[in-house]
C-alpha cells in the first residue's frame, strides 16, 4: 500500500492551533488503518515573515508533489497594509493548483439543532458549489488610483460550464435539485450562467433545477434554509452565502471545504479566517478545521469509513456540550480535540469488544 502525502499548510492567527488539532485526529483514527507522510511549509503571513512571499516556490511546488493539502488559515492585521498579502498567496495556490470549484456543506443534525440561532423546522443538509478561480477576484482590468477603482467579473462558458457539471453530478447522490444562485436581473456574467446552467441542467434530467437572485437567497437561507440541496454560484456570491449559512449551524467555526480542480491534489480548508481575534488563548473551534480532515479521507483517499468515525465523533461531542466560546460553550480548543478523539478511541474499544 502506498503512503500519503499531504501537504500542511497551517498558516496564521488561530492557523496553527487548529491544525494541530487536526493533525491529532487524524493521526488517532488512522492508527494501523491509513499512513501518511506529513510535509509543513510555510504559507501566508508568516511565509512573508520568513520567505518574503506569501506562496514560496517550495510551498507551491510541495503541494504540487503531494496527494492532498492540509490548510488552516491565512491573514492577520499584521500583514494588512504590507504590500505583500497573506490573501494573495492563498489565491494564487488556488489558481496554481486550478482549484476551480469549492464544496462547501452545512449540515445539522437533529441532535445539534439548538446550537442553531434559528428555530429550524426541519432538518437542514446544503452544499454550496462556489466558483474559486475566476469571476471578479481574478477578471481584468483590475485597477486602483485615489480617484477610481476597477475590478472586474468575468465568465467564460468553460469557466461555469465545468463547476456546474460537478455540482449536478454531486446533485444525483443526494437530494436531486440544484439552484443557480445569481444576479441575472442586473449583471450580464449572470444571464451568461444561466445560459450554461441550463444547457448543463438538461443533461441531467433526473435533477430538479430553478434559479435565485443572491439577495433573496440570503433571505431565504435565514428563512428557510431546508429548502436547499445543491446551490451553485460564482465566487463572490459564494464567498458571502457560505460564512452565512455557517451561522445557521452556530457558528463559522463548523464548516469544512473542499477546493478541487479536475486533476491533481485537491486542497481542504475551514471556510472561515485566522481569527486574528481570539488567536493563541485555546479559543478556536477546531470542528471545521478536523471536518476538513474528514473531508480529505473521503474525497483524495477513499476512506470513508475513517471519516465516518470522525464526523459520528464530532456529533457526539457537540451533543454532549463539549464546545468553544463561539457555541456557547467554555471547552479549550485542545479539549475538544481530547473528546472527539476519546470518543474515537473508546468507539473501537467498544466495537473490538462486541467483536471477539
Ligand atoms: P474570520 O473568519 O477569521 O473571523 C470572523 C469572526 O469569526 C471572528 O470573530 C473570529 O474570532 C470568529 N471565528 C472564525 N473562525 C473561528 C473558529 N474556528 N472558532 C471560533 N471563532 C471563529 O474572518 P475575519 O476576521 O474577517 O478575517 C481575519 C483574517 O482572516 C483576515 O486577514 C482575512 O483576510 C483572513 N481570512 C482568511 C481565510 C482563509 O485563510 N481561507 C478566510 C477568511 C478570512
Ligand atoms: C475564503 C476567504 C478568502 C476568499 C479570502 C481570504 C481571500 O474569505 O476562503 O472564504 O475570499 O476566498
Ligand atoms: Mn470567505
């Protein structure tokens, strides 16, 4: 059997605390059951500190040779008027590495629907597909002077074309529908994915497909997030609805993501930031950081089974109360780290037991 190579990008603020965590569950279910070869390199803020970039050709070309990355987070006030940005190193791997579609699901169980802020009526399960290598972060012109400011959003048919025939291909494992969520009523880049959404949704006749403008779906992702399936977006949008409907499940500290192209390693990351805030004190939720994990077993090394152990952990863990500030809760980072990976560990005790 071969060994994995992932590459670990731990990053900036809260960055290196949750990837710690991380690292320790994986590490925990993967005993005797999956190996690994970690390789650290150093990404973002603290590679402007160390290498005077964000995205060092070693970093780049280390993620380029392994089979997954790893990612924590990047960024922090330090590096906010340098001239170079921590962000702009994260943008350009994604574009290096072609990670053109990012999976971003919201799931809540029933058993962990009271951390919601919302009175749900029903259980909610939601993948958003966000474009993530072109639209307005990438489109020129992109120019700036004290008197004006340019950016650009800019599609081409290939460009939505191929985010949209994962998305309905995911569709068809799950709940069958899928919503274009846009700005067609104004923006020409959205009448353009209409068009190829639609010539793409007729290939998939099983899946049910209609279309949202992105304002009324902020509001309907508050007032009836059951409704959704599979939503599909351009990256800004994207970007803006996800940290929303991390919210729904408590906080942003809970979702994962996965950022694929069509070849080579797929990248996974906690959608939310560095957290410059609560950087250092044990306060970061590491659930979405240990879920990105969770992620990388199932979608670059086919283990579902150790990522099924992970995610029955984390559910258990939150439904006994055991969580961070941001939930409500007054658990370390480090000792919710320690409960999902007891509750792995005296999971198999159990199973060995009932097995002899
Ligand atoms: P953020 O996501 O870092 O934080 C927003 C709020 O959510 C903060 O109050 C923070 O404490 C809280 N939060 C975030 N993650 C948490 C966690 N795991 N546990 C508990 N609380 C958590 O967004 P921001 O404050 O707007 O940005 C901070 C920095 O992160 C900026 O430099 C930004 O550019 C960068 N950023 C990086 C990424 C990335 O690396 N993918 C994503 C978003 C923002
Ligand atoms: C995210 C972040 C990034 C984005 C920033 C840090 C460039 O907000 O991953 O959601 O906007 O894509
Ligand atoms: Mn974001």
């Amino acid at each position: 059997t071969s060994v994995a190579q992932i590459a670990i990008l731990a990053g900036d603020g809260v960055g290196p605390e949750i990837m710690t965590a991380a690292l320790a569950v994986l590490k925990a279910v993967s005993q005797d059951q999956f190996q690994y070869q970690l390789q650290a390199v150093p990404f973002g803020g603290i590679a402007i500190d160390q290498c005077g970039e964000p995205l060092p050709a070693t970093t780049l070309a280390t993620c380029q040779a392994s089979d997954a990355v790893l990612l924590a987070a990047v960024g922090g006030p330090k590096w906010d008027l340098s001239p170079q940005r921590p962000e702009a190193g994260l943008l350009a791997l994604r574009q290096a590495l072609n990670l053109f579609a990012n999976i971003r699901p919201t799931r809540i169980t029933e058993a962990n629907q009271h951390y919601s802020p919302l009175k749900l009526a029903a259980p909610v399960d939601f993948v958003i597909f966000r474009e993530l290598t072109s639209g307005i972060y990438f489109g020129q012109p992109r120019t700036f002077s004290s008197e004006m400011a340019v950016d650009t959003m800019r599609y081409q048919r290939e460009e939505i074309a191929r985010i949209a025939r994962l998305a309905f291909q995911f569709a068809t494992t799950r709940s069958q529908h899928v919503t274009l969520v846009d700005k067609a009523n104004v923006l020409a880049s959205s009448r353009l994915w209409r068009q190829v959404v639609a010539a793409i949704a007729a290939e998939f006749p099983a899946v049910t497909y209609d279309t949202k403008y992105v304002d009324a779906t902020a509001m309907q992702l508050i007032a009836h997030p059951e409704q959704f399936d599979v939503i599909l977006t351009a990256n800004l949008f994207g970007d803006i609805l996800s940290d929303e409907a991390a919210e729904i499940t408590g906080s942003l500290g809970t979702i994962p993501s996965i950022s694929q192209g069509s070849q080579g390693p797929a990248l996974y990351e906690p959608i939310h930031g560095s957290a410059p805030d609560i950087a250092g004190q044990s306060r970061a939720n590491p659930i979405a950081m240990i879920r990105s994990v969770a992620l990388m077993l199932v979608h670059s090394f086919k283990r579902t089974d150790l990522a099924n152990e992970i995610t029955t952990a984390i559910d258990a863990v939150m439904a006994a109360g055991i969580v961070t500030p941001d939930l409500g809760g007054s658990a370390t980072t480090t000792a919710v780290t320690a409960a999902i990976i007891n509750h792995i560990q005296e999971s198999r005790e159990v199973y060995a037991t009932d097995h002899v």
